[in-house]
C-alpha cells in the first residue's frame, strides 16, 4: 500500500528517554482516529543524531524536522501539518544564534554538510516490520530475502564470509 505521508519517529536512546515510544501509540491513535491510517504511516527508525533535541519526529515526502515533540502536540501535528499542510513552527528547530526557524531537516546546518552512507535508507524499512527487508529498496541479496520464515525470522539469515563474522 502506498501512503502519502510517512510520519518517522526516532527510537535512539535519547528520544525513547524522551517518550517516543509512547509519542508514536498516541499519534497512530490520532491519525486512526481521523481516519487518516491508510493515508498516513507511522514508521519507527533508529537514531536520528541529533538527540539533545529529541523526541524527534520527521514528516515524509516534505522532510520537516520536528524536535522536542510531546504528547501535547500530537493533535496540532496532526491537524495543522498532515491535515492541511502546513507544519507547526513552534516545533521546528531553532538555530541558538537565529531567531527564524528551519522547517527542512537538509537545511539544518548540523545535518546539512553530512553526506549519510548507513543511515541514508533511514525510514523505508520500519524495524518492527523485519518482512520490510524482503523490499526491492533494500537491495538485500537474494539468499537473505528467501530465508526469512515466520517462526524465527533470523534463523537462516545469509552472512557474507568475512574474517570478522
């Protein structure tokens, strides 16, 4: 299913310290209770970076970065931002030395020259969905995609020969 918007909830460390576990049941409860589920999908990912403004929330295709997200906020996100497209500035990152706020994750300038290499396929695969890996996105050799079973997901997980394995 293709959803229009995909919502990616950081679970580093930090942002879980934060309540990014509990932010994401409360904003699949509002985003189900508006009937928006098959439109709008939740997707938890790993660390973000950027932990000491988490919890961190951030709104694909239009790549806003949401810092210290609460539980509070969850209906203006939802109503504001996914529903009319217009995201809440008051959760977007704020430079200390600017007064404006940047509402693109690319134009932040902590993330800006960074070039991602692991973590550029952040969010296209929800770890709590490990069928996920099985994606064309993934690019994932064929042996690791076929050997996945329902009763234990990594039991024949393919390994590359390497000296460190």
């Amino acid at each position: 299913m293709a959803y229009r918007t995909h919502c990616l909830i950081c679970t580093g460390t930090g942002c879980v310290s934060g309540g990014s576990c509990n932010l994401r049941k409360i904003l699949e409860a509002e985003i189900a209770k508006r009937n928006l589920d098959k439109e709008i999908q939740v997707i938890t990912t790993g660390c973000q970076g950027f932990c000491a403004e988490g919890p961190i929330m951030i709104v694909q295709p239009d790549g806003v970065f949401y810092c210290r997200v609460g539980e509070r906020e969850v209906p203006q996100i939802v109503e504001e931002h996914l529903l009319k497209g217009r995201p809440v500035k008051k959760l977007l990152y704020t430079p200390p030395t600017d007064k404006a706020p940047i509402p693109a994750l690319k134009d932040i300038p902590f993330f800006a020259k960074q070039k991602l290499v692991v973590l550029r396929n952040r969010g296209l695969i929800d770890p709590d969905r490990i069928r996920a890996v099985s994606s064309p996105q993934t690019n994932a050799p064929a042996p690791i995609r076929s050997s996945i079973s329902k009763s234990n997901p990594l039991s024949k997980m393919f390994l590359p020969s390497s000296p460190y394995w």
